[in-house]
C-alpha cells in the first residue's frame, strides 16, 4: 500500500530534524490563487480524469474559490468544479505574486 500526504515515507522529517520544505507545496484543498500543480496522489482512473480537465503536474491554474464544499478552478481559461477529496490529493506550489 503506497501513502500519500505528509504522513508518507518521502515527507517524513528525519528523526528529531525539521520538516522538509520543497518551496510552498501544499494539498490544492487548502491553496488560493495562482498555483502549479506538482504532483498527484491517486490512481490511474483518478490521473486521466484530472487530466481530462486540464489538471497536470506542471499546469498552471486559478483557485477562483475555496471555502467549504468543491473549490472552483480556472483551468487553461474554463472554470472547473473539483470536489475536496481529489483536491487534496493534488500536491501545488504557489506561484510567486499570483
């Protein structure tokens, strides 16, 4: 069984060490704004219908709103719903002054 998040074996701090940082790299659940998808934690079926919309590592998106339910994303000029559950499996980075 493979983990993903913060609990994974790849994110764990070193015993007794600071928590390792990879710039701004949060679950696109908790982000707004301008971000790049990083990374994404989920399974085959998952990855084809993120990428089905647009969704990517490497993409640039919008989150126009995120306050409890599905966030609302600009994606490549259209606005796409995603629920939280897939979002938080999306790793993003903030892009600098979006």
């Amino acid at each position: 069984m493979r983990v993903f998040g913060w609990a994974s074996p790849e994110r764990r701090p070193p015993e007794g060490g600071p928590v390792p940082r990879g710039g701004d790299v949060l679950p696109l659940s908790s982000a707004l704004g301008k971000v790049v998808v990083r990374e994404i934690g989920c399974g085959p079926s998952c990855r084809a219908r993120l990428a089905s919309l647009g969704i990517i590592p490497g993409a640039e998106i919008t989150v126009v709103r995120n306050s409890g339910g599905p966030l609302l994303l600009d994606v490549m000029g259209g606005r796409v719903a995603l629920g939280r559950g897939i979002a938080a499996k999306v790793l993003v980075e903030r892009v600098p002054g979006g």
